[in-house]
C-alpha cells in the first residue's frame, strides 16, 4: 500500500493551489479590491511575501546545517541564502509603495470632496542594489 502524503507536503500542495487561486481573483478584482488583496499579500510581517520571505530564510538556515554536514553542496546553501536576501530586498522596495496600495485600497471618498482625476504617467524602472 502507497504511504500516504506528509502534512507539511499536503499543505504545501495547498498552500500553492491557494495561491494560484489568489492570483486568479487578483486578475479579475477591480481596483480597490486588488489593492487591498495587495495590501495583504505584500504586507511584510503578516503577508504571503513576508512569509515566503520566511519560508526561504529557514530553507536557508536548514541547507546551511546540511552543506556543513557534507550532505548538501555549498552551492545549494548558497542560492537559498540568495534568494532569502531577494526577497526580502525586494519587500523593502515595495514598502517604498505600501501607502499609495492602501489609499487605492479605501472606500472612495464622498462626492462633495474635489479629488483629482488620477492621470496617467510616464513609467520609472529603478533597481536599487
């Protein structure tokens, strides 16, 4: 008889089936809603980033363990201590960001109030380093 699946690998196959689902709402989610699905997900201490983040420095710390036992190459520690370092890098850029994701992500305000129009402008790629 087949040994039945491991929790964690089961709930890793639906935590991944989840995310997929996530991403479908999100591509089909007005503005505010997306943005508050963003706000959430990017969130870096409670988010689905933070804690991928999270995820990947314990990855780290574990391929760490193992590579100084000899049982994994340094190399594989290496790349997960890389990408740990990424992502978390790349959660600082996005909290530059996490302001304008929560104002999109309220309540429009009464209509009495002048807002301006949003107006569409030129797109900046920055990378910082």
């Amino acid at each position: 008889m087949p040994q039945p699946t491991p929790h964690p690998l089961r709930l890793a196959d639906e935590i991944t089936r989840q995310l997929g689902q996530l991403a479908d709402h999100l591509a089909q989610a007005p503005p505010r809603e997306a943005a508050q699905i963003l706000g959430k997900v990017l969130d870096g201490d409670k988010g689905v980033l933070g804690r991928v983040t999270a995820l990947m420095i314990t990855g780290a710390h574990f391929a760490k363990d193992h590579a100084q036992r000899g049982i994994l190459p340094p190399e594989v520690w290496l790349a997960l201590g890389r990408a740990a370092n990424e992502l978390h890098d790349v959660g600082l850029d996005l909290d530059e960001h996490a302001d304008v994701i929560s104002q999109l992500a309220k309540p429009p305000a009464p209509a009495s109030t002048a807002t301006p129009t949003p107006a569409a402008s030129a797109m900046v790629v920055r990378r910082r380093r």
